[in-house]
C-alpha cells in the first residue's frame, strides 16, 4: 500500500444483519496494511447509528475511507460529513438526497422489479421473510451461511427505515459504488441511477445483495481505489 494512500477504513452494515459479515473484506484489507473499524449499528433508528459510525470515525487516527452496505449507504450518507471523511464507498446500497430515506426510496419499485419479503412490522421492527431470505439476500453464498444469516437476523427498527438523510456527504465528497448486477433487495436498475446522481465511481459486480460476503475481494480492490485516489 502507498504512503500516501488513505489508511483508515471504516465498515457499516446494513438491515437485518450485523457487522460481522464484513469479515472477508477485513481480512483483506488489513493484510494489506490497513487500519480498519467495523461498526456495530444497532439499527433502531439512524440517528443511532450515525453516532455509532462517527464513534468508529473518531477512532482513526487521520483520514477515513467510509464504507456502507445497503442501509449502510444511508448511514455513511448522513455520516460522511465528519471532517475525518475523505471517501464514501457505497456497495449495492441506498445512496439518499436530502430528505430521502429507506422508505421513500422503496416506496415505488419499477414494474417487475425484485420486491423485498419485509415482513410487517412488529413492535416497531422489521424482519425478512426466513423462507425467502436466501433467494432475496444472499442467493450466491453457501446455502449454511445464508440459512445461518436468516437465522440470526438482527431486528431493523422501522426509525431506522424511516430516517431522512439531511445533509448528503455524497455532495461534497468523491464516492465509488458497486452495483451487484445480480441483487434482488435492492433493484440494479435503483443502483445505477443512484449512483449517476452521486456522480460515483461505477463497478459492476455480478452478485448477489451478499456481494460483500460473496465477492470480497471485489469489494475490497475498490475500497482501495477510493484510499489509493483520496491519497
């Protein structure tokens, strides 16, 4: 790795799962020699997890690539305005405008797109449907792993769908996203203009919703790039 490369790297997760799904990707990074924070959202509301992903910011030592999967991409959207933040990495996640949030971005699905199974809500969370958690989620990691995922889900809190991004960090600051071409929870077709409106640098990755479990070594080559560019 560069000198001058960025060094930190911090990893938010999405809905329904915690952060430890992001262990291929550390794994990676840190043999490269980078300083890397996984954040633990609690995903009851987002401002929750923001404070929990600038807790994880404050850490570092200088200069932070932020990183967020799915709902992630909210929080990192919402987070990324700390001072630390020098790149926003968005993998197959929501990458919101101002006002925008989880709920409002789904909120009209094209026709014959993949539809989320959430089920509804009970007692002010959220679960996948278990039946359909494989196929929806993770439809390319071994079929353990993913029944393992849909078997420990962690509740999303309805706030947390809900919450409003208010100041986008994706216009201030240079990001990179990768669109898995093959997600069924979050339409590729929402990926790519998402993307175009963040004025991201784009990779395409032919993978499920899971591409940061299933492909990490795609997802960490660009967060390298971002910490290579942002050097």
């Amino acid at each position: 790795m560069s000198e001058e490369s960025v060094r930190n790297v911090v990893l938010v997760h999405g809905g329904f799962v915690d952060g430890s799904g992001w262990q291929g990707v550390y794994d990676l990074l840190t043999t490269d020699g980078f300083s890397v924070k996984v954040v633990q959202n609690p995903t009851v509301s987002l401002a929750g997890d923001v404070a929990a992903t600038k807790m994880a910011i404050a850490g570092c030592d200088g200069p932070v690539v932020l990183v967020g999967h799915s709902y992630g991409g909210v929080v990192v959207t919402e987070a990324g305005t700390d001072e630390k933040v020098a790149a926003l990495v968005y993998i197959a996640a929501f990458a919101p405008d101002a006002g925008e949030s989880v709920n409002t971005l789904i909120a009209d699905p094209p026709p014959g797109a993949p539809v989320p199974p959430i089920l509804p809500p009970q007692d002010g969370v959220l679960f996948l449907d278990r039946d359909k958690f494989a196929a929806s989620f993770a439809a390319d990691v071994p079929p353990g792993q993913a029944a393992f995922m849909a078997d420990s889900q962690v509740p999303w809190g309805v706030d947390a769908l809900e919450g409003a991004v208010t100041n986008p960090a994706w216009r201030d600051l240079p990001s990179w996203y990768l669109i898995a071409t093959e997600d069924r929870m979050i339409p590729p077709a929402a990926q790519q203009a998402m993307s175009a409106r963040a004025g991201s640098s784009v990779t395409e990755v032919a993978a499920s919703h899971s591409v940061y479990v299933s492909r990490p070594q795609a997802v960490a080559s660009l967060i390298k790039e971002a910490a290579a560019q942002r050097g």
